[in-house]
C-alpha cells in the first residue's frame, strides 16, 4: 500500500468529524439529567431566608426552574420572556439565584419585574453542580413526578418558547 494514503485517509476522517461538528447546536447540549428525578434541594428563599423550598414541594405539578442570577448579562436577555409567561399562570416559574448576592438578586427583581413564584439562593453554586450548571441562564422543565423532561442552556428567546417548552408543558398537564 502507499504511503501517502494514510494522511489522506487520516486527513477525510477528520475532515468528515468536523463537518458533522459544525452541523450541532451548542445550545443543546445533551443533559444526563433528562428523564431522571430533579436533584434534592432544600434552600433559603431569596426574599425570606428564614423560610426554605424543596424541589419535593413541587410534586403533583408541572413547572419550571430558571437558573439566573443579577450579574448575567443574557438572563437580563431573557428576563422579559419569564415576565410575560409569568402573567398568562401557564406554568409556574421558581427561580434558583446562582451564585449573586442577596441585595443585589433583590433589587435586580425589582428593578426588571419579579416572574418567580419564588427563587431561592445558591449563593455557593453548590445545588448549580447537581444539576449540571454549565452558567447561567439556564432553564428546566419538570414534571409532575418531579422527572426533569427538558434542559435549555442560555436564554429562552420566545420562539424556543412557543415552539418547545409551551408544547412540553400542554403535553405534560395532559393538554396536547
């Protein structure tokens, strides 16, 4: 056999793997959470730190968790598509402030609107872990098992809302 055609034979494969590569989204990037139970927490509310929520207080429902924080320059990005969802009661919104300070989490709400139920405070980022975290924002969808169903890393612009996660949530309360 020729010598030269391991190179070429070489330099196709790689060529043909980047290809492929350049095709993903990295945007989705696949999560070994996904059909498996949401990972235990027990927090301190952001707005009340006397009083804490568990992901287990959710059971029974569908819902979503969004990971943002006051320091994030695209969870001020995607902000206003929790505030509106928010107002149509569709599904309800917890928030897991990751690694901010409490003062400035607070006056972020209120400065922006304030979509959570509640968010409660990963001031270490140590529940951020368990969940796979890549940085903030991040969102998740959970259904009434407490089973995570979908994992959207960066910001939810409205057209991934209405064509993914609305549908995921009909489909989950038995509405599709």
């Amino acid at each position: 056999m020729k010598w030269w055609l391991w190179p070429l034979g070489l330099f196709l494969v790689l060529a043909v793997f980047l290809g492929v590569g350049l095709t993903l989204n990295p945007r989705e990037v696949p999560s070994p959470l996904i059909g498996k139970s949401a990972p235990h927490f027990q927090l301190p509310q952001l707005h009340d730190p006397e009083k804490t929520f568990s992901q287990k207080d959710m059971l029974g429902k569908v819902w979503v968790l969004n990971v943002w924080a006051s320091w994030c320059g695209p969870c001020r990005e995607e902000h206003p598509v929790w505030v509106d969802l928010a107002k149509t009661q569709v599904v309800p919104i917890y928030g897991l402030n990751y690694k901010d300070k409490r003062a400035d989490s607070i006056a972020w709400l209120k400065r922006y609107g304030d979509p959570y139920v509640l968010s409660v405070a990963d001031t270490e980022g140590r529940i951020g872990i368990d969940y796979g975290v890549y940085g903030v924002p991040e969102t998740y969808l959970i259904d009434k098992a407490g089973v995570i169903r979908y994992k959207h890393i960066g910001p939810v612009y409205p057209s991934v809302l209405k064509e993914k996660i609305l549908p995921l949530i009909a489909k989950l309360n038995g509405n599709a």
